[in-house]
C-alpha cells in the first residue's frame, strides 16, 4: 500500500507516492493534468497526463515540472490544458509557410 496518512491536529491529509519517488498532496486530477503538492519541501508539481494506479495507489504520468507557489503550478496548469484541448481542432493551414510545415514534418519523421 503506497497511500500514506499524514495526521495533523485539525486534518488527515493523503499522501500519494509518485512514480519519481516522492510523496505528494493532490490538490486536483483529470486525465490531462494534475497539481500537486510535495510533502518534502511544500513545493508544487503539474503532472501531465496523469494517471492513478488504484491498485498500488501510485501516480505515474508523462512528464512533471515543479513550481515554488500554487499560483506558478496553477498557470502551467492552464496553459497546459490549452494544449491539450488546441489538438482536438484542427489548423487552418493558412497560419503556417510551407518551410515551417516541412520542418514539423521532418521533426515528425525522426521522432519515429
């Protein structure tokens, strides 16, 4: 079991273990991102792409940054989610030159 209980006078707060070793305080969680506090040092984190193994209570993710305040953690959050919803339309094709849509594409092709 990887879900800790930390009590304090007045709270019970849960602690989640991450993949990167860390505990952490979920403050929210969706399917593209998730903020988080650390249990260390009360520095911030935004997880992208998280998801909650039910199983071992354990939070893995695509990539984390980390923030000194909730309000760094809350902004890289949102632009965050900008992105994530901005690959659901598509791109009129007008706003790119053909040289920078070549590029993406050959950046595409060796990613592979």
């Amino acid at each position: 079991m990887k879900t800790f209980k930390h009590d304090s006078s007045a709270n019970s707060i849960l602690l989640y273990k991450c993949t990167d070793g860390k505990l952490y305080q979920i403050f929210s969680f969706d399917s593209d991102t998730a903020v988080l506090k650390s249990a260390k040092n009360g520095h911030f984190a935004v997880a992208a792409k998280p998801y909650l193994d039910e199983y071992t209570n354990t939070i893995d993710y695509s990539s984390i940054e980390h923030f000194n305040t909730l309000k760094e953690a809350k902004q890289y959050k949102a632009k965050l989610d900008g992105l994530f919803n901005s690959k659901d339309e598509p791109v009129p094709q007008k706003e790119f030159d053909n040289e920078v849509v070549m590029d993406i594409e050959v950046k595409k092709g060796r990613s592979l």
